[in-house]
C-alpha cells in the first residue's frame, strides 16, 4: 500500500485545477476539429493529453507495428490528416515509403526521431539501426513528446501548460515503477520476454534484459539462443517469463518446457504490453496504465511487493 498512498501523494500534487487524469480516449471528434492521426496509441495517448482533442491510432491493442503493412482504410485515413504523428526509427517499416509521400503534401512528425542518436541504444550487431522502443524509459518519452509541442501548438492552445502537466504523470508514475520494481530480489532481476522490446525499460529501472526474438518481431529465435535462456533460467532461478500482448507467446512455451526438463518450475508471470497498449477505453489503453500495468506485473511475478491493482488500484485485478 505504500506505493500506492505515495503515488497519489505525487499525483495530487502535480494536477493543476481542471486538468486531473481524464479518459483521453474518449474524446469526441467535432467537425471543426483539426485531424490529427498517429500511427501508435502510445503516439495518440500523448497526442491526445498535449492538445486536448481527437487522436486517430491505426495501429490499435494486440497489433504488431514491425511487421504492420498501411490498410486501404489506413492509407485513406492518412491522406485526409491535417497532421500525422509517427514513430520512426524503423518500428513501422512497412510505412516508410508511404510517409515520405505524404511528407511533401501535409505535416508529418517521426516522434522518436527528435532525439538526439547518443540517446539511443542499439544491438552492436546493427549499429545503424538504433532501438525505436523509447517509450519504455519515462525520460525519453517525455523528451520526445515535448519536441511534439511546437508542430501541436499550431492545431491546439495550451499545449504548453498540457504538456507539463503530462510530463508530471510520466514522472509520478516512472516514480511507482522503480519503487516497486527495486523490491525485485538481485537473484530475480531478469526480465524474460518474447521479443527484444524492453531494453530501455532495463536501463530506466535496474533490470537486466532477454528478449527471445530480437528487436524487431521479424527476426526468429534459434535453437542455441532457447538453450542458451533456459540456462539462465535455471542457473538463476528465476521463477517467471512474460508474454507480450502483441507477440506470440510460443518461443515463451518453449522456454517452460526446457526449464521444466530440468527440474526448474517457470511460469508465465503474465502479459506485458510492449508494442502496443491495452484495449481502448480502458486505464491500460493510456501510456501511464500501461506503464502501471508492467512495472506491477513484473514485481508480483518475480517476487517484488506491488499492489495488485496497480498504483492508483485502476488496473484489472491481477492474478
């Protein structure tokens, strides 16, 4: 509970009068309202809270953007936009030819591509190909987002004072997640996931990080690299492995059933979003919910103390 209580202690001193936590998903498209459309919801959800209007996210909950190809609908979505907000960094590769079109006849932002390159990591086997996954690590998201502001401000007031107040959140939060997470036993501080998406959540937090598949959904894991996890994971002990929401959880069964072989019980300690956000509507369908909802995850499952609903006790029970 003391996460919890210090959560709320933080949030209620950062939300300005009239700009409290709202359901930004549920914001109504006027007919004078600019369209604005982003490619992610996490893009949208940041979108939405710095302008206060409508967001269209064409790649919505349980969706891959790695290997995600622009639909008619999206193509034709795109085309009528006043601006178009996206990744970049290759996590939308199937849109690159399709933005650069665009570029020459609306307003296009690639979000993640505002930070400065030292900011980014990457795989030493594919320097020039940093990890686009920057959401995971609150600083960088709210550095990214606040380079989002002067191409908002020309479609929405207040953006400015918007925000800050957003960036309070990402800070309040971020602030939940090492706190629960640092209960995390040394012996239990692995992270285990389906593809290499939380490298930056890892460096933000004190966790070490494996990724079955590698940073994009598109490369597949060998035999040598299951053997090599399952050996971690018994030599280590640790007691869990996550599935994402938009992966498939099978190289995960995989690692289960080695370990197993082996005498050594792990579980999946449960879903993750990674590449996309929880279902729309919903807390975890924001950018804070999901942060709550992975940062609570992982602590419970690898023998951290988290509140089983989650910071603000907004989260769908957990297990």
């Amino acid at each position: 509970m003391l996460a919890r209580r210090r959560f709320l202690g933080l949030m209620a001193g950062v939300l300005a009068p009239g700009l409290a936590l709202a359901p930004r998903f549920a914001l109504a498209s006027t007919p004078d309202a600019p369209s604005i459309v982003a490619t992610t919801g996490m893009i949208a959800d940041a979108a939405r809270a710095l302008t206060g209007l409508p967001v269209t996210a064409l790649i919505g909950p349980g969706m891959d953007p790695h290997g995600h190809r622009p639909t008619r609908n999206d193509i034709l979505t795109l085309s009528r936009a006043d601006l178009v907000l996206w990744h970049g960094l290759n996590l939308e590769a199937q849109f690159a030819t399709l933005m650069a079109g665009l570029s020459q006849k609306t307003t296009v932002l690639a979000v993640a591509e505002t930070l400065p390159a030292d900011l980014l990591l990457t795989d030493p086997a594919y320097p020039d190909r940093p990890d686009p996954h920057i959401w995971f690590d609150p600083v960088l998201w709210s550095q990214a987002t606040e380079a989002m502001e002067p191409t908002l401000a020309a479609l929405a007031p207040d953006v400015a004072a918007r925000g800050e107040q957003y960036r309070a959140e990402v800070d309040a939060i971020a602030r939940y997640a090492k706190e629960v997470l640092d209960t995390i036993p040394a012996s239990s501080r692995l992270l285990v996931t389906a593809h290499d998406a939380f490298a930056y959540f890892g460096q933000a937090f004190g966790l070490e990080v494996e990724g079955v598949q590698g940073i994009s959904t598109d490369s597949e894991a060998g035999l040598s690299r299951i053997a090599d996890l399952v050996d971690l994971l018994v030599d280590r002990q640790v007691p869990a492995v996550f599935v994402e929401s938009s992966v498939s959880d099978r190289a995960l069964r995989a690692l289960i059933e080695g370990a197993g072989a082996r005498g050594h019980t792990v579980r999946i300690g449960g879903e993750l979003f990674s590449d996309a956000m929880g279902s729309e509507g919903s807390y975890e369908g924001t950018w804070v919910g999901m942060m709550d909802h992975n940062a609570t995850t992982i602590a419970r499952a690898l023998g951290g103390t988290a509140p089983e609903r989650g910071a603000s006790g907004a989260l769908a029970a957990h297990g």
